[in-house]
C-alpha cells in the first residue's frame, strides 16, 4: 500500500504531473474555500472556523473516496438515458443539479445581504436561524459537486494513484491555511463578499453548461474572475483598505 502511495516520489516525471496537478487542484479549490467563506460567515464567530475545517475536510475525504473509486469514476460517465437525441451521464446530472443548486444559493445570498431581513441592522438577519448542521450540510453537496470535477481532472492529468492522492491531501492543507483570512476578508469587505456571490453565480452557469455539453474553456472563467478581483484591489487601495457600508435604499410611494 505505501509502494502504491509513496513510490513515485523516486520518479523525476511524477513530480512534474505532481506540481501540475497541484497548481490545477488549488484553482479547482478556490471556489471550494469561497462557498465555504461565505456559509460559514452566516455562524457565530467562534463557530466559524470549525465550519470551515469540517466542510474542507470533508472535501478532502470525498476526493480521496472518488480517487479510490476510479472504475465507478468512469461508468458515471456513461449515458443514463437521453432527450431530444443529447445523452445524459450520473457526471452531467450531479453537474446540473449543483450547478442550479450555486445558483439558488448565491441569488439567496445576495438577496438576504441587500433586501433580506436584518440586512441594514448590525447583529440582525438570517444568523439566528442558522444552525451550524444545516450549514455543514450545504457545504457537503457542493463538496460533491467541486470533489467530482476535481477528481475528473485530476484523472485525466496523472496515471499514479500516488499523485494524485498526494495532490488532493496537500491541496487541502494549503486551502485549511487560507481559508480563515479569506473567510475574515470576504465578511470585512461587503463588496468583495457581492463579488464572491458573482463569482459563484458564474461558476454555476459554468457547471449548468458542463452538464449539457456546452465546454466552456475554465480560462475565460477564471480571466473573467481575475480581472474582477483586480478592479476590486484597486477600490480598496482607492478607498485605503476601508470597507463600504451598504446604503439603506429609501423608498416612497409613487404619488396617485
């Protein structure tokens, strides 16, 4: 079993599918840390961190399960059925679902900073009614969600088990490590927490299309994204570091 896990690290090639693999599954993962980051912040503080552990953690466990089931990973990209002639795999339905699911979650989220109760009263909102099991969870479906597309990459990328393994597990100490300050950064900053929820909303459309077949190349995502942050950076140094506060929108009847 360790000749299996461990034995490539002798091997000059598998290093390279190593630091490929990993610069790839550490993309992959940002979208994981975000969805996180913004669930999380909706606890308590002093539950926030271990919501954070738990749901990386659990990704973890789900990507080393999914790599261990490489033959299951394969027959779930077998067409289950069709409609209209456009075949439908367990890899596009998970896709779909998630993809709508992110969605549905980013819309609620958006709505609930801006519109939703509490949403301009400090220390008042959806907080109290969230219970850490039914944010735990939610971080789990979309573990399912992120895990497949990770661990299909990660497939198609190595051929070492060892690799890929190895790349899954440190992948996921890097982003235990930054997920706390991204977490604290993203609540401290409202606009870049709307622009995370954008980035989430793309990232759902991206997994929609995935599942009907539509390839959109992740390198116009992730220019998109880059671009984005980069305006936001200069707001912040614009507006030295300080966050934003939402302005209460004043609304009025319109006259008879």
């Amino acid at each position: 079993m360790m000749e299996t896990l461990f034995g490539w690290v002798t091997q000059p090639e598998a290093w390279l599918a190593f630091g490929t693999l990993l610069l790839l599954e550490v993309v992959l993962g940002i979208d994981n840390v975000i969805f996180i980051s913004i669930l999380a912040g909706k606890l308590p503080p002093e539950q926030r961190q271990r919501a954070r552990t738990i749901g990386l953690l659990g990704a973890m466990l789900m990507r080393l399960a999914l790599l261990f089931s490489i033959a299951w990973i394969y027959r779930l990209q077998d067409d289950l059925f069709e409609v209209f002639g456009k075949g439908f795999s367990g890899r596009d339905l998970i896709l779909i679902f998630g993809g709508l699911f992110l969605l549905y979650k980013a819309v609620k989220e958006m709505h609930e900073q801006l519109e939703g109760p509490g949403a301009h009263t400090p220390g008042v909102g959806a907080v109290g009614a969230t219970n850490f099991a039914g944010i735990i969870a939610q971080i789990m479906v979309l573990d399912i969600v992120f895990s497949l597309d990770s661990v299909i990459t990660a497939v198609g990328m190595a051929d070492d088990i060892g690799v890929m393994v190895s790349a899954v597990v440190v992948t996921v100490a890097i982003m235990l490590v930054a997920a706390r300050p991204i977490g604290e950064f993203v609540q401290a900053h409202p606009t870049v927490k709307m622009l995370a929820l954008a980035f989430l909303l793309l990232i759902g459309v991206n997994l929609i299309a995935d599942g009907f077949g539509f390839k959109i190349p992740k390198g116009y995502t992730y220019f998109a994204m880059g671009f984005a942050i980069m305006v936001e950076l200069l707001n912040l140094r614009a507006r030295k570091g300080k966050p934003v506060d939402l302005h209460e929108t004043q609304r009025h009847p319109d006259a008879g």
